[in-house]
C-alpha cells in the first residue's frame, strides 16, 4: 500500500515536545565505522535468569489476561513489603499503582497533578522527559540550578526562594541522572519540609536507588514528606529489564485513584505475566543476588573510568556516588561548548559521549559519560579519549 501524499492535521500540543537534540550525534555517529558509545542509559546486564524464568511459567500458567488497572494485588503487596523491609516505610497496596516503568509514572504525576497556570520548579541539568512532560501538561516551568560546590542535591535556600503561589511540584531525582550526586538525609530532610510546609508535591523518581557507591544510603523521598511525595521506582535499571516496562508510583491514595483513571485508558494494565515476575524479582533472593553482583561491577567500572579520566588533560569528573554515569567538565580553556565538544570528540576519538546541554542549560561546560558498558570497550574508548586530548 502506498500513502498519499497529503497534509496531516496534527494537535499543536504534540509540537511541543522536543525530541532529543542528542538525535543528531547519534545519527552521526551510526554512519561511522568503529565508534564506541558511552552514551547509552541502559544496563549492559541480562535480566537475571531467575526473574526470566518467573515470566515463562507465568506464561505458562496463563497469565495472559487483564489484571486490574492499578497492578496485580500480589505484585502490588510485594512493593509495599519491600519498602517496610528494605526502609521501614508503611505504605499499603492501596498506595501503590504498577506502570509501565518510571516513563509512565512521572508522566502520570505530571498530567493528574498539573495543569495551566501551574508551576513545577526541575532541577538543571536533570533527566529529558520532566521537561517535556510539564509543556504536555501545560505547566510553567522553573529550572533550580544544580551545582557542583553543593555536590549537584537541590539548594532548600534557593527552593524557598523559588516558591510562589504557583508553585504545585518539585522533582527529584535521586541517585542522578546525568550527575551521578547522591542525596543525604539532613537534604532529603530539609525539602521533605519545605514542601510540607508550602503544600508542594515532591515527584521524586528513585530508578537508580540500588546504585549507590562508597558506602552511600538511599533516603526514598516518601519517608521524608509522606503526604506530598509522589515516588516513581522502576525495575528497568535495578534488575536490568529496560524493555519489559515494569515499574510503579507509591503516592497518597487520592492522587493514586485520579492516576489510576487516565492509565486505565492509556496503558489499561501493564502485561500480567511481567507483574508475576515482578514479584519473583521482589522476593526471590537470587534476584537480588544478581543486582549485587551488578552494583560491584558498576563499581570497578565507576573507579576505572575516574582514574582514566583523572589523568586526562583538559578535563575533570565530577566524583559520582550514584548511578552509572559519570559528569564530566571540559576545561574552559579549550574554547568548545559541550556539543563542540561532544562532536569533537567523536570525529578525533570515535567516542559518544552525551552532551551536558541535552540536560539543561546548567549542562553548559560538561558532558556525561556512561559506564553501562562492557570493560573492554570502556577502557578502549578511555584510552582514544586520553590519546584525542593529549594531540589539543
Ligand atoms: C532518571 C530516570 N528516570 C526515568 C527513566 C525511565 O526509565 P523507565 O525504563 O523505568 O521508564 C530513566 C531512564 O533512563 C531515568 O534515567
């Protein structure tokens, strides 16, 4: 069948996302022989066999049908027990709302939460799809800048000053995306009251929380503002299954039922045998063995890519504690933006790496690296990118 050729009518609202401006360099990069990407955001692991293992018998077994809107009750009582486990938080299944990943969830929050005349204040640089998601919902948008003297956590002095009558929500996103900064408790503390006090909501999107380094502690923001925090958690980075797309929300029941009724008309349920083997991933000790096993790697990697770059000319990481991405400064002696950069780098070394200004325009001056990759092709790519900035 051929289309014609005609003019599509589409809905203004859909041209107000942007797509990545990191699209360009990667459609670069794909028509050049031999580059090596640290640019990726997804685990190089396999799902744990455990885990893959519960989805075939689910499959099996017949779960093949609608589950309710909100997740499978089983599922959903596996999520509550792990927070009283692994935090001490009380949360009960009717809190809980399974979505397809931390995507959904934070879109979810945003469209049940805001509206025009709105304001969600986003930290910058942070994560690409909180921005999108506000003009979606039509909502004013205040950047908090993080900094490298206050380690990248979100400043409460300059989130107070920052709040007006429009202020609804913050977001939060810890351990980070692109910054690798871990939160501490006295901030987790600080904001946790902060939004109390001025009635705000705290979106607080927790996918790297078992990548913590160093001896550091995850502090999950529904601890801290119970009443304000909207959480969104997802099973893509901790047990390495991106493409599943299985995560959830834990937030007040009220805000849970208005994000129920838009997912049950979008997603209607996330795919019931992914759910039963959700709650194997939960329970299931080997599972868990396997995410060790992954923080240790992430770690050897996460040291090996800091002393690399420690001894590279014209740049300096930031010492991440989080995550799996390290952000990184380029000397502003050398005269390039991030992208020049980026782009520079990628014709001397033949190394992606993601520009900071895809993140926000705090981005200026860095780039972030990932090391979800394997070690042979992460200290190849290191050695090329010592070799290109020797030559400056
Ligand atoms: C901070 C952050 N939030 C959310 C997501 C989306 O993850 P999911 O696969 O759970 O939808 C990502 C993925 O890279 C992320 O880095």
């Amino acid at each position: 069948m051929k289309y014609r050729k005609r003019k599509y009518f589409l809905a203004g609202r859909i041209n107000l996302i942007q797509r990545s401006k990191i699209r360009e360099l990667f459609e670069k990069a794909s028509k050049m022989k031999d580059v090596i990407s640290l640019g990726i955001g997804e685990p190089d692991f396999e799902t744990p066999t455990v885990i893959k293992e519960a989805a075939k018998r689910a499959l099996d077994e017949g779960y093949t049908h609608y589950t309710p809107n909100a997740g499978i009750p089983e599922f959903r009582e596996a999520i509550a027990e792990y927070y009283h486990e692994s935090y001490s938080v009380n949360v009960d299944p009717s809190n809980i709302i399974v979505t397809a990943g931390a995507y959904e969830a934070t879109y979810l929050a945003f469209q049940s939460l805001l509206e025009a005349g709105d304001d969600v204040i986003i930290p910058d640089p942070a994560f690409v799809c909180y921005v999108e998601d506000a003009k979606i919902a039509e909502a004013g948008i205040l950047r908090i800048p993080l900094r490298e003297e206050n380690k990248f956590r979100i400043d409460p002095d300059e989130l107070v000053e920052m709040i007006t009558k429009r202020t609804r929500m913050l977001v939060m996103n810890y351990p980070n995306n692109p910054t690798g900064a871990i939160l501490d408790k006295k901030s987790a503390r600080a904001i946790g009251e902060i939004a109390e006090d001025y009635n705000i909501y705290i979106l607080s999107d927790e996918p790297y929380e078992h990548f913590l380094y160093e001896g550091a502690k995850h502090y999950p923001m529904i601890k801290y503002a119970p009443d304000n925090t909207i959480l969104a958690n997802s099973f893509s980075k901790t047990f390495a299954m991106t493409g599943w797309r299985l995560g959830f929300t834990i937030a007040p029941v009220q805000v849970i039922r208005d994000m129920i009724k838009l997912h049950a008309y979008v997603i209607g349920n996330v795919t019931s045998f992914v759910q039963i083997a959700g709650i194997t991933a939960l329970r299931d000790k080997r599972s868990w063995e396997a995410v060790r096993k992954m923080r240790e790697t992430y770690d050897e990697r996460r040291r090996l890519v800091i002393k690399y770059l420690s001894k590279m000319p014209h740049i300096t990481p930031f010492r991440p504690k989080g995550a799996f991405y390290i952000w990184v400064k380029i000397d502003p002696d050398l005269g390039m933006s991030s992208e020049d950069f980026a782009e520079w780098l990628l014709e001397a070394a033949r190394v992606v790496v993601i520009p900071g200004t895809a993140f926000g325009k705090h981005g200026e001056g860095w780039v972030r690296i990932s090391y979800a990759t394997k070690k042979e092709q992460l200290t190849e790519a290191l050695e090329r990118m010592h070799a290109a900035l020797s030559k400056i």
